[in-house]
C-alpha cells in the first residue's frame, strides 16, 4: 500500500449509522419546511413589487 493509498483511506469518513442518516434527513425537512415558510411571508411582498403599486405614482 503506497502513501497516498493510506492517506485517503485515512481521511475517509466511517460509514454512517442509522442515527446519522435519520438525523440527517430530519434536518433537511426542518430545513425545507423553514425555507417554505420564509418564502410565504415574503410571496404578498414580492406580489406588491411586480405589480408596481404603491412605487410610482403616475403609473396608476
């Protein structure tokens, strides 16, 4: 085994367990439901600047 051989089998990380997957896909959920969340709040806001109300007023 030459040097550079060991050295990736040293820096390779140990399989994961169940644990580690399950908290992992857990984390991705919270994180998804938080981006779903963010973006709700933020949809009547984008909605008022792509129709323009409210920013000039000879446009009405």
């Amino acid at each position: 085994m030459n040097a550079f051989t060991r050295l990736i089998a040293w820096f390779r990380s140990a399989p994961k367990t169940a644990e580690e997957i399950e908290a992992a896909h857990d984390a991705a959920r919270i994180r998804a439901e938080m981006d779903t969340t963010r973006l709700s709040q933020r949809s009547m806001a984008g909605s008022n600047y792509e129709t323009r109300r409210g920013s000039d007023p000879e446009s009405y």
